[in-house]
C-alpha cells in the first residue's frame, strides 16, 4: 500500500513507471556476462573524477600561479594530496576500464546492428576522456607535464601549411606559458564537460533502448535457454558490488602511491631523461618516435600520425563490415583486426616502456 | 478479517529478523564509507578555516618600522589573521589596539583632528588610549596588546 504521500508525489512526477521498467527490465545472464560491468565501472571513475574535480577547483589556480596552487594542494591543504592522488588515478583507472570496455564490446560483437551509435558514441567519450587526461596532464605544470605537453602540441605542428598556426593558437603563444595553462583549464572544466556529458546521456540512453548485446554464442541459443535476470535490484547489485571494488581499487591506489609533483616547469632547462606522455598515449608517442627514426624529416612524423588515424577510422567503421547478425568471413575478419591493434597496441606501449632510461 | 492475518510463530520472525540483520550490516558498511570518504574531504574544504585558526594563535608581531610613526598617527598591520593599529601618541607614548569593530567587525581607524578612533560603518567612537568604547553602536571596547620597544623595533604581544 502507497503512502498519500508517495501518491501526491507519484502523481506529479510519475516516478512509478520508471519503478515500474527498474522490476520488469530483465539482464541477460551467461559466462560473459562479467564484461556487462566495466562500462558501468568506467561510469563510476567518471563520477569521482567529477567529484575530485569539483574539489581541486577549490584550492587550484591556473596562469602563473598553478605549480604554486598545486604545490599547495598538495603539502598544505588537509587532505589535498589524497583528492589530487585520487584525481589523477580515478583518471587512469577510468581510460583503462573504459579500453577494457570497448575491446570486450569489440570482441563480443556487441557494435553490430543495432548498435551502431553506442559503438560510435563510445569512441566520442573516448577521445574526448584522452583529451581530458592531455590537457588535465599540463594543469600541474611540473617538469614532466610541461615537456609531456610540448611534445604532444609539436605534432600537430608537422601538418603542412596550417600545423603551426594550429599549434600556436592551442599554446597561446610560441612556447607553453601561463596562457596554456589557462586553455587547458578552459578546456578541461567547460568545454570538455560540456561535450562530454550529453554525448555520455546518448551513450546511457541508446543502451536503455536496445538493451545489453548478446554476445554470438548466446544468439546462437534458441530463445527458451537463453537466461536472464532482473535489472533491480539483481544487476543493480552486481554492478554496485563492482562499484565498491573499484572504489576499494581507487582508494588503495590513490592513498599508497600517491601522485607525484615534480620540479616547476623551467623552460630553460633541458627536457628530462626519462620524459613520456600518461601510458594511454605511449603506444603512439612511440610509433611517432619510430617512424621518425625510419623516416627522418618532417614526414616520418606525418606518416606515422597517417597511420594512427587510418587505424582509428577502420577500427570506428568495424560496424560496418561487420554488421552480419550470424558468424562469417568478416566477422572473423574484423576480430583479426581487433585481436592485431590489441598485439600492436601492448607491444609499442611495453616497448615504449621498456627504452625508458630509469632515472626516477 | 481474520484471513489476512499472519501466523506470528518462532518460524515466521526468523527470515524477518535476518533482513533487520542485514540492514543494518548494509547500513553499518555504507556509513563506515561514508565516514571514510567523507572525513578526508571535510578536512579538506576545512582547510583554510584550520590554517586561520592556527595563524590566530599568534602570540606577537615585531614591528620593524614601527619607530619611525610621526607623532599623533597610527600604524596598521596584521597581528595573525587581524588587522591592528599602533597608535603614537603626542606624548611618545604608544598603544596596540585591535582594529576589529566590536559591533560588527568593520576596520576602524584613527582621527588625529579629534584624537579619536572612529568606525566608518556605524559611527562608533572608542578612546585611542585604552581602546574603551566612548559612543555609537560597539558594546566593548577594542582589545588592548602589550607593546615594547626592544633593539630599536617595536614588539606588540597577546596582553
């Protein structure tokens, strides 16, 4: 029996018949149904990055101020090294979760018709979190940040005609300033959010529409043996298991290593041994620095940057060679394709690791 | 009615009691979470007001320039968090005085015309001497530091 209350309320707002969708909605249920989680785990690193990020707006400063800003965050602010260390690992663990999203999806043929846009939406909210970890990378300004993003705006730099303009204008200025700071800040806490955000509601919404995807195996089953649980409180409690997990991660992570703050940037100072871009950029900034050797000159650059983005494009259009509901030649095809940019994308990043000289 | 009643035995309350257990376990966890996420941010939104607290506590403020204040003027400056006055009277005599309104909190300052230290915000007027209240809407009289001369600086002290 419902309250007056709740009727007076239900009445107005009509929160009965989402109740309603939460109890009937029904959860598939198979041997990979542990891969139904991580977008949901990628969901929550998001929340505390909004959290933390809130938090860090506090105390941080941009312009000529950040190193100072953060410096305090970090040794005077109660407190401050724990929000900052969270920041910065809630980060990472949430591109990494957001990978092992997107190749478990890729591998389970979950991008196929008609799922095209969570596929393509997907990758938006991708990019768009690496460009939240590049320009959240410099707001420290600290020595490893300040190359880091000298390096990363020096590429755009090798597109003819137009490349230094392009990176001029992104800098503020022919060298990285406090006017860079400044963007970066802009960019990080407005725009990015701003784009982020309903890109993120299209992406939660599409898979409100067409449900979780049966991986092949399932959709080979006939309709009577496939299983299935309901959303509430069943999955829901599974998936805030997971979230407990991976705040349990983030905590350890966050309190036993916390994040680094090296030397302020100094532009007179010759770049540090062991500089490097965050480990979800490794794996290009090596390519570059490998096609660069092969190919010395401008074009080295430019053919590896080439590569990189003819990878990209096929890796987006996959739901369209491969949009057969059934096992086939393509299929098989597109998950040699996804199972080689696994292979190449651990082998450059390890071997990008590994040529770093150990001087920290 | 009779039929909807249910059979209250030892059997039944048993499953019922295990869900009390269990709400309260999930209720136990969830606020040792809260508590554990929740301690580190308060103390870090609290962080300024901690650092106020503590700079507050300052027990003297010395003075360099102090000495050379012309006759019937005074010296702002900060003793901790506050701002303060050093008056130097005609007579070379000298007072350390709070600058905080007592009535609410406005910096006042020092009239040399009327020997007087006045409030801008309300009108209060309180004695350059003692720092006693003498008119207007303050209900106590500025406090009062200690100060002394030593190596040729001036020290003002807690009283």
């Amino acid at each position: 029996m419902r309250s007056p209350l709740a009727r007076w309320l239900d009445e107005r707002l009509g929160y009965s018949a989402l109740l309603e969708l939460a109890t009937h909605k029904q959860v598939p249920e198979h041997k990979y149904s542990f891969w139904y989680y991580w977008g949901g785990i990628t969901l929550f690193f998001f929340t505390v990055m909004c959290f933390t990020g809130v938090l860090l707006l506090l105390y941080y400063r941009p312009g000529d101020e950040a190193y100072q800003s953060v410096r305090s965050i970090t040794y005077d602010i109660q407190f401050g090294w724990l929000i900052r260390s969270t920041h910065s690992w809630s980060a990472n663990l949430m591109i990494a979760s957001a990978f092992v999203h997107m190749f478990s999806t890729f591998f389970l043929k979950a991008y196929r018709r008609p799922r095209e846009f969570l596929w393509f939406s997907g990758i938006v909210l991708l990019l768009l979190a690496m460009v939240f970890g590049f320009s959240g990378y410099l707001l420290p300004m600290d020595d490893l940040s300040y190359f880091a993003t000298k390096v990363g705006l020096g590429i755009p730099a090798v597109i003819p005609m137009v490349g230094p303009w392009i990176s001029n204008l992104v800098r503020g200025g022919p060298d990285i300033s406090g006017f860079t700071v400044s963007r970066f800040f802009a960019l990080h806490v407005v725009v990015l959010p701003a784009l982020f955000i309903p890109v993120l509601l299209l992406h939660l919404g599409l898979i409100q529409k067409h449900g979780m995807s049966l991986p092949p195996s399932e959709l080979d089953k006939p309709e009577g043996k496939r299983k299935t649980i309901p959303f509430f409180p069943n999955f829901a409690m599974k998936d805030l298991a997971a979230w407990l997990i991976a705040l349990n991660v983030l905590a350890f992570c966050a309190a036993v290593f916390p994040w680094p703050l090296g030397p302020a940037a100094d532009a007179l100072k010759p770049a540090p041994m062991d500089i490097h871009p965050e480990w979800y950029f490794m794996s290009s900034f090596e390519v570059l620095k490998l096609f660069g050797k092969w190919i010395p000159g401008e074009f080295g650059e430019f053919a590896g940057l080439g590569l990189f983005n003819l990878g990209l494009v096929l890796w987006v259009l996959v739901p369209f060679f491969d949009a057969e509901r059934r096992s086939g030649a393509w299929a098989r095809r597109a998950t040699w394709f996804g199972l080689a940019v696994v292979g190449i994308l651990l082998f450059t990043t390890i071997w990008g690791y590994a040529v770093l000289p150990a001087v920290r | 009615m009779p039929e909807e009643k249910i059979p209250s035995d030892a059997s039944a309350s048993d499953p019922e009691r295990r869900d009390i257990l269990k709400f309260a376990a999930a209720g136990v966890l969830g606020a040792a979470y809260a508590g554990l996420v929740g301690y580190p941010v308060y103390r870090y939104l609290a962080s300024p007001v901690e650092t106020a607290a503590a700079e507050g506590q300052v027990k003297q403020v010395v003075l360099d320039d102090a000495l050379k204040t012309p006759r019937n003027s005074a010296l702002m400056f900060k003793f901790g968090q506050n701002p303060a006055m050093l008056i130097h009277h005609d007579d070379d005599t000298w007072t350390a005085l709070s600058a905080v309104c007592t009535h609410l909190g406005c910096t006042v300052g020092y009239q040399p015309d009327k020997k007087i230290i006045f409030c801008p915000c309300h009108g209060g007027t309180y004695d350059p001497n003692s720092g006693a209240n003498l008119g207007g809407p303050p209900p106590k009289p500025l406090a009062e530091y200690k100060t002394q001369i030593a190596n040729g600086k001036m020290v003002v002290s807690r009283a």
